[in-house]
C-alpha cells in the first residue's frame, strides 16, 4: 500500500503533463474546423502534410540529419566514455564535471556561442582575416545543423554509456584476459557486448530531441533551413493551425515511438554481454 500510494504523485504527473497533452495533440490532429466554427473528425490534415513536396522533404532531411548527428555522437562518445570509464585516474570525476557544466546552460545560450565563434564576423573568421585569409563560411548550412547537434547533444550520449561501463564486472574482464584473450576479443566479445543497453539508451537519447529541434536549426542555419521542429514552431505560433501542427506532431511522435521500440527490442536481445 505504501508503494502505491508514493506513486500517486508520479502518476498524477504524468497525467497531467503527458497523457492530457498527448490527448489534446491528438484531437487537434484529427480533427479540422468547418466555415461555422464546428471542429469536425477528419484525415484532412495527414493527406495535406503527405501532399506537400516542401514538408516532406523537411520531415526526410530532419530524419537524415538526426541520423547523421546520432552516428557521429556514438562514434566520438563511445570512446570518451570508454576512457572515462576505465581510466584509473583522480581525475576522473573532475573530467566527467566539465562534460556536465555546459548542460547546465540553456540550449539557446550554448547554441547562440556558436554563432559568435563561427560567424562570417565571429572569432574564427575576424582571426583568419588578420592573416589575410578570406573568410569561411562555417553557417548557414546543413553541416552548421549537425554540429550543433552533436555539440548540444553529445552528452545524452556520453553519459548512459560510461553509466553501463562502470558498472561492469571488472573480474569478467580480468578473467577473460586470464583464458588468453587479448585486448581486441575482450572489448569486441564482452565490454562491448555489455556496454549496449548504455548504447541504445544514448542513441534514443540523442535521436529524440535532434529529430525534434528547432531552435538549433533556427539559430545555426539563420532560418534559412526547415526541419520539422521549425514547421511544427510555425504552425503553432504563426500560422496559428493548431489542427495542421498538431498533425505534424503526431508524426513525429510516431516516428519517435518506433524508434523507443527498435531501441527497447535490441537491447533486450543484447543484454547479458557475448561469449568468448
């Protein structure tokens, strides 16, 4: 009885901020509003969105781009968290703080940073012009977009990992090596092995809120590049089609959804680590 009842604030939290919202996206989804005012339940607004060349290629290039960024935190996190995790150093806590601080800043402020250091006016091209050297163009592009998502997001990706790996059972490690494994077959069969549902969680972490961002595209890319965060941001606060956003959401969210239960599937079957 008592675990029931601590979890009545849970529950009624997420009632409150994400079953009702998820509800209300839904109506406004499915729905469209009649010339007298009358919302009526209607398919109208996902044949429209799957009509539109322009949308879709936002919602492709969104896709892409957050693969792109979600590849790229695992191949530069993995390491660091390998590293962090293994190394024997004092050190070590201090190493994984400056990893948090910036986290600790809002998105916008460590994304509009960026645009002061990589501006056709910001420190790198005011220091290449001193030398003479014709400024680069580091903006304004879909290369700007992925950077700064694998700057904002890299931690999501570097944290579940290193949480996996200092967990792991170091005796396993030391007794593979004790059967005559080697360095190579110890990190391939077992440490990576065990380290996956770090991996997956870090993917879904990071996969989630890129494929969703808005701002990043909107700061980095000067607007000058839509993915479906800027759509859905217009729908809302400037068009005000609150039906048509809604719609637009609920895509995403599906396309979210899918990518939880890939991620939930394979991990389950990783689980437990390999065999020499």
């Amino acid at each position: 009885m008592k675990k029931t009842a601590a979890a009545y604030p849970y529950i009624l939290w997420a009632i409150v901020f994400t079953v009702i919202p998820l509800i209300l996206v839904a109506y406004y989804g499915f729905t469209v509003v009649d010339e007298g005012g009358k919302a009526t339940f209607s398919m109208q607004n996902f044949v429209t969105f799957f009509q539109n060349e322009q949308l879709l290629k936002a919602f492709w290039r969104s896709i892409y781009m957050a693969v792109i960024a979600t590849v790229i935190c695992l191949v530069l996190g993995y390491p660091v968290a390998y590293i962090l995790a293994m190394s024997k150093s004092k050190h070590t806590g201090f190493l994984m703080l400056l990893l948090i601080i910036p986290m600790w800043m809002n998105l916008l402020l460590r994304t509009y940073a960026w645009v002061m250091i990589l501006d056709n006016t910001g420190l790198i091209n005011s220091f290449l012009n001193k030398f003479g050297i014709k400024s680069f163009e580091f903006m304004y592009h879909n290369a700007s977009i992925v950077f700064g998502m694998v700057y904002n997001f890299l931690p999501f990706m570097i944290l579940p990992i290193h949480s996996v790996l200092v967990k792991t059972d170091r005796s396993v490690i030391e007794a593979a090596a004790d059967l005559g494994a080697d360095n190579k077959k110890v990190f391939c069969k077992i440490i990576f092995p065990l380290s996956m549902p770090g991996v997956f969680s870090g993917i879904t972490m990071v996969f989630m809120p890129a494929v969703t961002t808005f701002a990043i595209s909107d700061i980095l890319s000067g607007r000058k590049i839509q993915l479906m965060g800027n759509v859905i941001e217009s729908q809302f606060l400037r068009n005000y089609n609150w039906h048509y956003g809604s719609a637009i959401s609920l895509i995403l969210i599906v396309i979210i959804l899918f990518s939880v239960i890939f991620s939930s599937k394979y991990e389950k079957e990783n689980k437990g680590g390999g065999l020499l």
